[in-house]
C-alpha cells in the first residue's frame, strides 16, 4: 500500500508514530539474566527477608566458592558440528523432564512473596519441570498438590521426631509425590550472621530502623499480613506455626546432632519411591547412600547457607559422579546463575541440577510469573550455548565438552 505524505501532521499522529516506532514499557525495567531479578528482589524485600534469602553462613566463604568454581572451567565448543534440533529433555526419579533444571527446596517462601512454593510448582509446570517442596514450606504438602497437575517431589528433614517424620512421609505419598530428597546437611541451625543482625530469628526483633525500612516497603507488608504466608505449613495443624509464637521454638528443638547412617535407612524402609539424599559432598557418603538403597545424591552444600568452608559443589561433583556411575543418579545444585553453569555441572556428572535462590529472586520480583521467566531464561541459555557450542543435546554432555583453565591450559 502506497502512504501518501501526510499534511500538517498534528500531534495525534506524531504519538501514533512514536508508539509504532517504539514499545513503552512502564517502570522501564528490563529482565535479561538472574542478577536483574535478584537487584529487584532486593528493591522488593525488607532487609531481614533479603537477608534470608540472599545470605548464607558465617563469612559466606562457601556460597562465594560455589560462584567462584565455574570459572576454573571452560567450554570447549566445536565448530561446524550443526545440529538442526537440540534436545533438553532428562529423566530424574522416572520423571521426563522438559529441562534439566529443578526448583531445589527452599523453606518458607512465603516471605519472599505470597504465592510461595505454590507458584513455584506452577511455573516449574509450566516450564516442564518440578519443584522439590521443602518440608519447611510456607504452604502444605496437601496446597501444593491441590494448586498443581503434576507430582513434585517432597524434601524431607530427618527431625528428631519419628512420628512427625513418618506422618509427613505418609502425606506427600497420599498426596502423590513421586520421590523424596531427604536432606542431610542440617543436623542443627547454621550461623548465619546476616539474618541476625536484620532481627530475623524466633520471634523476629523490631528496631525504629528496621520498623522504618519495613515501611519503605508497604506492598511487601500489606500481602505479609493479608496472606499470612510466613509460617511453616507442613506443621503444627492447619495454620502451622507462626513467626514469634512459643511453639515454633519447639519446631527448632526438632533438630537432630546425633543424625546417624541408621536414621536414613529407617527413612529408606518408610518411603516406597525413590529417595535422594541431599547434602553429600563426599565420594565414600555417596557410595553408602546408594548401598542403603537411595536412587540418588544430591551433592549441594545448601547454598553455602550450613557450613561455611565447605567445598564448592563443581570441585566436589566429579569424584561422586564417578562414585554413583552405573549405581544411582547424581542432581547438584549450588550457585548456578547462568546457562553456562549448568552446563559446566552437567559435563562433570551431573544428571540434572536445581536453582535455589534464582527462583526465590524470581518470586520476590514477580512471584509465579518471575519464577517462570527466570526458568525460561536459564533454559534459553542452555539451549543457545548448546547451539553454539555444536552439542545436539543435554544427554550428549560430558567431560569432554569442558577443560580446567588451570591444569588443562594447552587444550
Ligand atoms: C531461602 C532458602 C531456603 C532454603 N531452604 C531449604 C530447605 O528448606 N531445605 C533444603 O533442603 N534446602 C534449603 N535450601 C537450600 C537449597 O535447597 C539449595 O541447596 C541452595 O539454595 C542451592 O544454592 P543456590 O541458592 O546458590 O542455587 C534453601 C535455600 C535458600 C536460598
């Protein structure tokens, strides 16, 4: 169609001109990798909640070794190689997988935004794969299956109370989770220093500056108090155990230093579908998980949130991959921000890996939709790097796709 010159214009068509020629978006935030919805997630959180998110141990030496590891790896892409398709796809617990990432649980979610866990299992849905529900979630076992089409998998904390134990374990396989991460790496409370010094604890402290920080904030404080998402679910009946009443310092009297090889086989006789034991960090504990009948380990050393100056996850992956070869499956998690990381812990042994914080940052930004757009990001860096580095597929992934920069220098 010929456009005839317009006469004389106006200022109605000079804004239909613009608004062809550009896209207005409101606030003007853009949404390019993790680290964007992180700096949000901190413009959205209150300092205790962020430090509960963001933070980890002590000096956090081990959440920063698990970011430092992947730069001792290189990819190694070959050229030429062109591959029309590639294929994402993994099997974790018999699950097909659309992408090799998992949500990893993260306890009371709820503070980071009022959908929680259940709008991470939706927007792990929606991306073709699964959320691992802490048992220390800000919503229930029985809400998440009800908000959901899909089996998750269940995260279980050995407490001290067998009873508890095994009536949670009863609830996740009535409500039809398809497998159990039992979680090994919290026999008590870590020291996160962070947390502390924002009040954060049982029950949280009130100073003016944190009263006035919180004010700063009102949307965060109006869906904290009309939803009332902030206490653990899965226990102490239905409104479960809030922030600052007595018995939630009972729920930390559940903790467990005397945890013991003979408690995971008691788990292991309870649970009929496969269990991961999540927190090893070691070959030899690998080894006597999967002797005692895990399908998997779960090598993580819980974000660097527990003991801080325990290894980076990708220095420890490789001599356990070995370990369970042949034996069991091996999903890992601990500072994966980009595509690339995955990739790198995929190469190493790898089965599939989970995100922790990404999603939480994701939900705090833009809660059930965040978690999706951070899923969806990571999986296009996967995919596009596979394409770049002439890989057809995830299941094609091994050592020989990364080199150490420090001792493979010539390759
Ligand atoms: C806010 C938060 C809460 C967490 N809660 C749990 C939990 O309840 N159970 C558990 O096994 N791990 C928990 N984790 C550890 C994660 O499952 C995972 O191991 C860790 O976040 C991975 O590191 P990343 O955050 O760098 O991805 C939590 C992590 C975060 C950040």
């Amino acid at each position: 169609m010929r456009v005839e010159p317009q006469q004389g214009g106006g200022w109605r068509e000079a804004v239909a001109g613009l608004r062809g020629a550009f896209e207005f978006e409101w606030g003007g935030r853009q949404y390019l990798n993790v680290e964007d919805y992180r700096q949000a997630a901190r413009r959205k959180l209150p300092a205790g909640p962020w430090a509960y998110v963001d933070g980890a141990a002590e000096d956090m030496l081990s959440a920063a070794a698990n970011r430092d590891a992947y730069r001792r790896w290189d990819l190694r892409p070959r050229v030429l190689a062109g591959h029309g398709e590639r294929d994402l796809g993994v099997r974790v617990a018999g699950e097909s997988l659309a992408t090799p990432i998992l949500l990893a649980p993260t306890g009371l979610t709820g503070l980071a935004h009022w959908q929680g866990e259940a709008g991470a299992a939706r927007a792990a849905e929606s991306a073709g794969t699964r959320l691992v529900l802490s048992s220390a979630a800000s919503y229930s076992i029985e809400e998440v299956a009800a908000a959901t089409e899909r089996s998750h998998f269940f995260q279980l904390y050995p407490w001290r109370d067998r009873e508890l134990m095994a009536s949670l374990i009863e609830r996740a396989g009535t409500a039809g989770y398809v497998a159990m991460m039992v979680t090994v790496d919290v026999p008590v409370p870590s020291n996160r220093e962070l947390e502390q010094r924002q009040g954060m604890g049982i029950p949280p402290v009130l100073t003016p500056r944190r009263l006035l920080d919180g004010a700063r904030r009102p949307r965060w404080w109006y869906a904290f108090l009309k939803h009332q998402r902030v206490s653990l679910r899965n226990l102490g009946g239905e409104y479960g155990v809030r922030f600052g009443v007595r018995g939630a310092q009972r729920q930390l009297g559940l903790w467990r230093p005397d945890l013991g090889w003979d408690d995971l086989a008691w788990l292991r006789e309870r649970w009929p579908g496969p269990m991961f034991v999540k927190g090893v960090l070691d070959p030899e504990d690998a080894r006597r998980c999967l002797e005692i009948g895990a399908e998997g380990v779960v090598v993580s050393n819980h974000g660097g949130r527990q003991l801080d100056g325990a290894p980076a996850t990708l220095d420890v992956l490789p001599a356990i991959a070995e370990v369970a070869a042949g034996r069991g499956q091996v999903l890992f998690d601990g500072g994966i921000r980009r595509g690339s990381d995955a990739i790198k812990a995929l190469c190493l042994g790898a089965d599939a890996v989970m995100i922790g914080r990404p999603a939480v940052y994701g939900l705090a930004a833009r809660g059930e939709r965040g978690v999706a757009e951070v899923l969806g990001l990571l999986t296009d860096e996967i995919e596009r790097n596979l394409v770049l580095m002439g890989c057809p597929s995830v299941a094609a992934l091994d050592r020989s796709w990364v080199s150490r920069r420090d001792l493979e220098p010539s390759l």
